[in-house]
C-alpha cells in the first residue's frame, strides 16, 4: 500500500509560522541596520531591536489572531446560515448540492444519488465542505494561528539582535545584511521543504524581497544620521 504525502494539513500554522520567522528576522535586522546607520553605539542599536522584538511579536501574535478570529467568524456565519437553509429548504438544498457534483462531472442521476447519501450521513458536513470550501484542514483556527505566528517572529527576531550582541559597530550595517540573508536563505529552505514546494523558487522571493526592506531602512538611517549629526 502506497501512502500519499500531502502538505495542505500543515496550511494553517506553516503560513503562520513562516510569516512569522520572516518577518522577526527581517523586521529586527531591518530596525538594527537603521539605528546602525545613523549611530555608532551599540547600546541605542541592542535596544532598538530588543524593543523592535518585542513589540513585533505581540503585533503578530495579535494581528494573527484577530484576522483569522474574523475569518472563522465568517465561516460560523455560513455555517449557521446553511443550517437554517437545510431545515427551511432542505429540498433545494438536496438539489443545489447534486448540481455542484453535476459539474464537477457527475451524471445527473449519479449526482443526486450521491448528495442523498452524503445528505443522509451527514447534510451540514456536505455542504460545508463542497458549498462553503470548510473542512477540517482549512477551517480557521485563531489561537494556534497567533501562538505559531508570535513565537515564530521571537525566533525570527532573536538571530539578528544575536548579531547585534557581538557583530563589530562599525561592520554592523553589512554584518547584519549578510547573516539576515542567510537566515532567510536558511528560512526559504525549511519553508519550501515543508510545504513541499521549489526550494530555488522561495530562496529568490525571500532574499529579493528582504534586500529591499533592508535597503530602504539603511538608507533611510543614513540620511537621519548624516542630518542628526
């Protein structure tokens, strides 16, 4: 017997994490690069990351959490309206149920025959998974969403402020550069490993994207601190 492997059960809190640990690392080492451009003291440079670490964290977990809470507000919503199409209107319900199956390639009379048996074993369940799009894998989930998403941005976020601790002041700006590519690189891997997905693919899109983002922060640095100076 052959066992499939599939990747779409882990959806949920392999985005989160994975949004997470991106933005930890690109977000601290972003700040970290800033502050290094316009100052050359460690001190101020530790804690603008260790704010920036902190506060990104609870921004994420927090973020995570009321944007999938509203998701899984919507899908309740459906669902509830749904039940109370199956009680009022449980023939047109039968009916619009075996008309997705007729599309999807079914005989007409093999289409209803199936939506009365999958009516019969369980109607909500039905209709929730081949009229809504709701299962088991895909349904929201809020809490696990903003835990993964929290605590894999404090990960995320701990290895350039790590840098920050004993990387030289005055090589910090390229030091912090280099190490958060290779974080990224490192991160672009497991992701796409993960998911099941082209390794060369997601290390383009992560480094591409993470070269800006530290880009304008260091410029942005430069300039406040040429003038500040």
């Amino acid at each position: 017997m052959i066992t499939e492997k599939h990747y779409v059960n882990r959806s949920g809190w392999l985005r989160a994490s994975i949004l997470g640990s991106n933005d930890g690392i690109l977000s601290t080492a972003s700040i970290i690069i800033g502050v290094a451009a316009a100052s050359d003291i460690r001190e101020p440079i530790i804690l603008a990351g260790v704010a920036g670490l902190v506060a990104g964290a609870l921004s994420m977990a927090a973020g995570e959490y009321v944007s999938v809470s509203s998701q899984a507000d919507l899908e309740a919503s459906d669902l509830q309206r749904e039940m109370r199409e199956l009680e009022e209107t449980p023939e047109d319900e039968l009916l619009e149920l075996a008309k997705i199956y007729e599309k999807r390639g079914l005989k007409k009379d093999l289409a209803l025959k199936v939506a009365e048996e999958l009516t019969a074993h369980n109607a909500l369940e039905a209709h929730a998974r081949d009229e809504l799009g709701i299962n088991e894998i895909t349904q929201a989930k809020p809490l696990q969403a903003a835990l993964a998403s929290g605590a894999a941005f404090l990960f995320g976020g701990f290895l350039p402020l790590l840098v920050a601790l004993f990387a030289s002041v005055s090589l910090m700006i390229y030091l912090q550069y280099v190490f958060a590519l290779l974080f990224l690189i490192v991160l672009g891997i497991v992701a796409a490993k993960a998911g099941g997905s082209n390794i060369i693919r997601a290390i383009i899109r992560i480094t591409f994207w993470g070269t800006i983002a530290m880009g304008v922060t260091a410029l942005i640095g430069s300039y406040f601190g040429a003038n500040v100076g």
